[in-house]
C-alpha cells in the first residue's frame, strides 16, 4: 500500500501544470456551454442576448469562483515548473544564458524568419560561443562558468520556489560578471574590419543544424549571418555599457572596476559601431 501511495506521488508530481490548466478552462467551457444548452432547451429554442449574460453571471458567482482560484494557483505553479526547467536545463552551462540575453531580442519568433532573412537566427550560437572563447581564453571562459553557476546556487538557495530566470538576467552581481569577459574581448577589435570580418566568418563556418530551430520558419536551412548584421550583434552584447556610459559617474564606475584605458576602448568600439555616445 505504501509503494503504490509512493508511485502516485511520484505520478501526481510528474503532472504538467500547463495541461492542468488547459483542462481547468475547458472544464469551464463545457459548463457554461451546458448551462447555455438546458437554458436553449427551458425556453425551446429562443435564447436572447440577456439569456446569455444571465448564465455568465450565474456561473461566475457559483463555479467560475472555484475555477478562479484553481487556475490561479495552477498558473503559478506552472511558472515554477517552467523555471525548473529551465533550471535543469541551463544549470551545467548557465553562463551561456547569460551572454546570450544580450542579444535574443534579436531572435526571431515561431515561423517569423519566413519572410525576413536579415533576422538573428540561434543557428549563430555555436560560432558566436567559439569566438567569445577564442578572444578570452577557454580557460577565463570556463572560470566564469563555474562563477555563474556558484553566483546561481547561491540566488537559488536564498529565493527558492521565488527564483525566477527574468530576475537573474537583472541580478548585479550577473550583470557584471557578462561585462567583465565582455570586456576581454575588445582590444580584439583594434583592428575593427578585420575583427569583423572575422567574426562573421566564423560564425556563418560553425552553424548548427537546420533542424536545431526549425521552428524559426522555413527559410532557416538557407539562413546564413550577413555582414551587416554583426554590428547590430556587437551593439546589442555591449548594450550596458552603452547605458552605464550614459548614466551619472558611468565612466567613474567604469573606471574603477576595469581602468580608464578600457573603458576608452569600449567607447572606441561602440563608435566604430556606429552608436553616438
């Protein structure tokens, strides 16, 4: 008796909230669709527009109360299964995460690189993560691995079920992590063009498979990074130092934490890129 109140346990944790709340709306669909039919039924046929505001009401003060609630607490429970999964996910190698918020503004959604091919697409990740190793060492990069996933033990350990990724991505402590390999990586760029030149081919060399994100439309297979997007790439991953750079004693900061000579050199980089400062 004790092992099957143990497998149902297990069972019953395995549920996928998001398909208990799917059922919870089509539950109180088909409630409100019989209340409407034994009304139809009531007045043989002739149902007004009254008749119908009336059964809503009707349902709303009676079941819909508890269908509220149900769903309420599914919902959030669904977010925290979603976070852990992205927690399982990410938890070997969260950093990646990290580095490419900068950027995934720029990818596009479900079935949207149909028609627009100049779009970011993820097939970029394989070449854009060897060429950030690549200008910092795989040693360095590896070091801030590890120091993400101590920095993400210790906000998990601290919020919980409350841990939440969209968070995370805000978190000081990860945002200056991102901007201390970030800046590593610049004084590659001296020679701009020739830098460029070189990240957009090493990117469009080591593209992942089509069929990785399919899901990104259908013009993904002939998908390739034109040159003229690796400017809108770069300025995107060195977006916050662009904001920090605007803000009150933003170069003072900089300073401090990476020298004014690097932070000259941002500031050299994110002209070349075309960003007025």
């Amino acid at each position: 008796m004790a092992d099957d109140n143990s497998k149902n346990a297990r069972m019953k944790r395995r549920e996928d909230e998001r398909d208990v709340c799917e059922s919870i709306l089509a539950s109180a669909m088909d409630s409100i669709v019989e209340r409407l039919a034994s009304t139809a039924e009531e007045r043989q046929g002739a149902i007004s527009a009254d008749d119908i505001r009336t059964v809503g009401k009707a349902y709303i003060d009676s079941e819909g109360v508890a269908s509220r609630e149900s769903l309420r607490e599914h919902i959030h429970l669904s977010l925290i299964q979603h976070e852990q999964e992205l927690w399982n996910q990410t938890r070997r190698r969260p950093f990646d995460r990290l580095l490419v918020k900068r950027f995934s503004h720029l990818f596009p959604h479900e079935g949207e690189l149909d028609t627009n091919k100049s779009l970011l697409s993820r097939r970029a990740l394989p070449g854009f993560f060897m060429a950030i190793e690549m200008m910092t060492s795989a040693d360095l990069f590896e070091q801030c691995q590890q120091a993400c996933k101590g920095l993400l033990k210790t906000r998990k350990e601290e919020l919980g079920d409350k841990f939440l990724w969209r968070d995370f991505y805000d978190d000081s402590d990860a945002m200056d992590l991102v901007n201390d390999i970030i800046v590593v990586i610049v004084h590659h760029f001296d020679d701009f063009d020739k830098r460029m030149h070189w990240l957009h081919d090493l990117i469009n060399s080591h593209l992942s498979p089509p069929d990785d994100y399919a899901f990104e439309g259908t013009a993904i297979a002939e998908w390739h990074l034109l040159e003229e997007d690796v400017p809108e790439l770069m300025k995107a991953l060195f977006s916050d130092f662009l904001k920090r750079l605007g803000e009150e004693g933003g170069h003072h900061q900089l300073d401090e934490r990476y020298g004014m000579k690097a932070r000259q050199s941002i500031e050299k980089l994110l002209t070349n890129l075309g960003v007025e400062l």
